[in-house]
C-alpha cells in the first residue's frame, strides 16, 4: 500500500532539491498550483503525471511513489509506468478529442458527450456493453490481436442498429498481462478503424495492467457504445403482426460467441487448426472478425415496414432469447429450417465435433447474424437493398399462436 504521507514529503523534498517551487512545477507540468500543493498535502498524482513528475524531479516513477528507495516498485511487481505512460500518449493518436460532438475540458479526466439533437423531436440514447474474453485468448495465442479490436465494436454497432439507432461513442476498457507495446497498439488500432468505419467517435477509454492476475500476453477487452434514436422510431417488436416475412442476414461465422467451446474443442483435437475449408484454415474461419452491418442497415432505420431485428448472440438458432422476447403475445415466429443456408464452417463444425442438428441449433448461429422481421410487402424490396452488402434470404413468418419460436423440417447440410 501506497504511504502517501511518505510520498507527499518526498515530493516536496525533491522540489525543494531542484530549486523549484510549487508553481514553476504547476507551470512545467501544466497543471494547478493548488494540484501541486495537494501532492505535497498527500494527494497521490494519477499515473500520467506519475511519470512526468518523476522526471522532473530526476527520479523513477517507482522511487517516487515509495516515497524514496523501497524493497517494493511497480517494476518489481512486473508494471513499467513509463513504458505504460508512451503506451497511452500513442493511444491517444487513435481517439477522436475533436470530434464534433466532444466536448474537451482541459486536465478534466471524464469524458464529456454533447447530445444536442436539433433534428430529433424526442431523442433517446442507447447504451450497450460488451465483453470478449475467451476469443482474445485464441487471439492471443494465433495473432488476431486487431481482429478482437474490431469484433467488439462490430456486436456493439449491430446491437444499437437493433434498436432503431444510430452509434454515437465508445469508450473501452483493456486489462492485459503486460504492457506489450506492440499488442496493446493493435487491439486500439483495430477499435479505432472499426469506429471509423462505422461512423463512431473512438473517445478514449483505460487501459490496466495487471501481472498478478493474468498471465503475460493475456488480455480482455470491454467497451461501451452510446447510439441515439427518435422515441417514435425506436425499433421494439411493438408493431409486429401476422403475416410478417421474417428475413435473417448471414453471419460469417461464430463472431464473438461460444469461443470457449471451441478452444476446448482445439485442446482435444489440435488437428483441426490447419484444416482447410474452402481454402482457409480453421484457424482463419475462427478468427474472422464479426461483419459491420451498419453500412447496409443505416438505409433502412426508421422506416415504418422494419417491425423488428432481433440479433442472434446469446444462444443459437433454436434458443435465440432475442427473438423471442421481440414477439408479441399472441405470435409464433415459424422458421423453415429447409431455407436456412448454413455456411460451410458450420458444416465442418458439425462433422468435426460430432454434434447432431439439435446441438448445432442449440449452439450456434448456423449461418444467422441477425433477424428482419418486416411488412410482407417490402420483404422482397429490403432483401434486395440489404443483399447488396449481405446474403439476405426469407426463412420464416409471423403466425398467430401462442408466444414462442417454432422450428420446421430440417437443415440441408451440405
């Protein structure tokens, strides 16, 4: 534990050693004087300053903050504070402090959004979280480290598109091993390009390391997004009916779900890792990065015929806790699993695992990223507007019946 009575004289004795006083401090490191005097009262600097301080005063970040030389140091414990402070100057290049709708406070760390909407009657944000875990360990050990950067915007984006709106922001949060500079910077790169693309200010976020809790090269990583819709255009499953075409949009793969099955599924069978389907390794089709739907869904919010679009994460195709909750009472979802088009990895993965068709429907998408539930006399027009980003096909309907999801006939593996 850190003794900041200690560490308040330390700082206040090294000043004095340099020939500085407390406001040509405040000055060089371009904060308040009051700041300083609060270091020297016993108020421990944050990590950034941390370091700086320490320079200034010819010293270590370590030996600072033991308040002079210690048995314990940072670096002792496994954390490099200059190391970690470079990693963050160079993340920040990454994020978007200027963006039109930021608002920046100087030396003031939360991160402040403006939500004035002037086109929009009664706006309503949408907040949404996410964590990867088990991917980032395969990740990790087969270098897709920017591929998990990308895949949690992506199932935020999709998740905030299900809702009728738009992404604003995100900010995340990574916990690593060590701070691997090189793996650290690929994990924001892949976030950063992935919010660009999906018109999505990357405003910050945090970044710990932690050598006692997780091994070195080991991470995870969380985010949130906020997004924005119209109150009246908000997409809730309130205007389903009877005689609703339900669409899905084709996954690419598992996307960010059931990867720690398959990392015991590649302890028990490591031969499968080099395995090619359609000319691409297991590894390669584990490691796709989940699709961005925003391009080809951004046409289509607010329109009245999308009545709901329901995404398939938690869960399979049989289970998807999604779909059912959408509907309303009184309706059945039928799905003709004769349409489905399952992808070839799916049908690898059956062989290889050995599960039947109920185990697969019950684990995985099968080929399903998102559902489309939409006015029968505009299915055909939409299939066509999202068919050309995504594989986008009719699989079932909206029936009268009790509230469930009812599944006919069987899948044509191939």
């Amino acid at each position: 534990m850190l003794d900041s009575k200690r560490v308040a004289a330390f700082i206040a004795r090294k000043r004095r050693d340099q020939g500085l006083t407390q406001a040509q401090v405040a000055e060089k490191l371009g904060v308040s004087y009051q700041a300083v005097s609060k270091w020297e009262r016993g108020t421990i600097p944050n990590v950034e300053i941390v370091v700086e301080l320490a320079k200034l005063l010819q010293v270590s970040a370590d030996t600072l903050l033991a308040g002079g030389e210690s048995w314990f140091s940072y670096e002792k414990a496994g954390i490099d504070l200059e190391s970690l402070d470079a990693f963050a100057r160079d993340a920040a290049s990454f994020c978007a402090p200027d963006g039109p709708r930021v608002v920046s406070v100087p030396g003031y760390a939360p991160l402040l959004l403006d939500i004035h909407f002037p086109e929009m009657q009664d706006p309503l944000l949408i907040m949404s979280a996410d964590t990867i875990g088990a991917k980032c360990k395969i990740a990790a050990k087969f270098g897709y480290t920017e591929v998990v950067g990308r895949d949690i915007v992506n199932d935020l984006i999709v998740h905030t598109c299900s809702a009728g709106g738009h992404p604003l922001a995100l900010t995340d949060s990574l916990i690593s091993g060590n701070a691997d500079h090189g793996l650290l910077r690929s994990l924001i790169k892949g976030i950063s390009e992935a919010c660009r693309e999906n018109e999505c200010a990357l405003l910050g976020g945090s970044t710990c390391i932690q050598p006692q809790t997780m091994r070195l090269g080991e991470y995870t990583l969380s985010a949130t997004m906020v997004g924005v819709v119209e109150k009246r255009k908000v997409v809730d499953g309130s205007t389903i009916k009877e005689g609703d075409i339900i669409l899905v949009v084709a996954s690419n793969g598992l996307h960010t779900s059931h990867y720690t099955q398959m990392r015991v599924m590649l302890e028990e069978m490591p031969q499968i890792e080099k395995q090619k389907i359609e000319g691409e390794t297991f590894i390669q089709h584990l490691m796709r990065p989940h699709p961005s739907y925003y391009k080809a869904l951004k046409p289509l919010l607010g329109r009245p015929e999308l009545h709901g679009m329901p995404v398939l994460t938690i869960g399979g195709l049989a289970n998807s806790r999604q779909l059912y909750k959408i509907m309303p009472d009184g309706l059945t979802a039928e799905l003709d699993l004769r349409k489905l088009r399952p992808l070839p990895f799916f049908c690898f993965l059956k062989n290889a695992s050995g599960y039947d068709e109920q185990e697969m429907l019950y684990n995985h998408n099968c080929g399903v990223g998102l559902y489309l539930i939409v006015d029968k006399d505009s299915a055909e027009e939409i299939s066509k507007e999202i068919g050309q980003y995504f594989d986008c096909y009719e699989l079932g309907r909206v029936k009268a019946g009790d509230k469930k999801v009812v599944l006919k006939n069987h899948i044509k593996w191939e």
